[in-house]
C-alpha cells in the first residue's frame, strides 16, 4: 500500500519503516542477502525472506515472527 518500506541492515535483519516520518517500526529476522531481496505479500501482511539453508522464511509484518517456513527452493 505504499505505506511500509523493507530494507536490509549490516547484520543482514530486514528493517520495515514507515514512510510518511521515516521511523522504523520493526526489525525483523536475519536473511541472506544474496540470494534474493525481501518482497511484501500482495496484501502486505506479510514478507518472503530467503535464508542460506534454502528456505524461504514468510514473516508478518504486524510483530516480525515467522508464520510458515517454505522448503526446496
């Protein structure tokens, strides 16, 4: 919805901010960040974070916990 923004720090957390004021609002767990960037669910509930082990962790963005954890990718 244009309101929340994903990036990744040095410690390779992903980092939701909000952008009408700039504040983060939440760290979320560690991904690898070569293998893919973090993409928000169409509905931006949610956001797919790749891990090294070949997983793909789907995180809620309301409080940063896994959800689900998707295997052989």
């Amino acid at each position: 919805d244009g309101q929340i923004i994903a990036s990744r720090n040095q410690d390779k957390a992903i980092e939701l901010w909000q952008v009408s004021d700039g504040k983060k609002i939440a760290t979320l767990p560690d991904a690898d960040p070569g293998l893919c960037p973090p993409v928000f669910s169409t509905d931006g509930q949610f956001i797919a974070a790749c891990q090294r082990r070949g997983t793909i962790n789907l995180l809620r963005v309301s409080d940063g916990k896994v959800a689900t954890t998707l295997t052989g990718h």
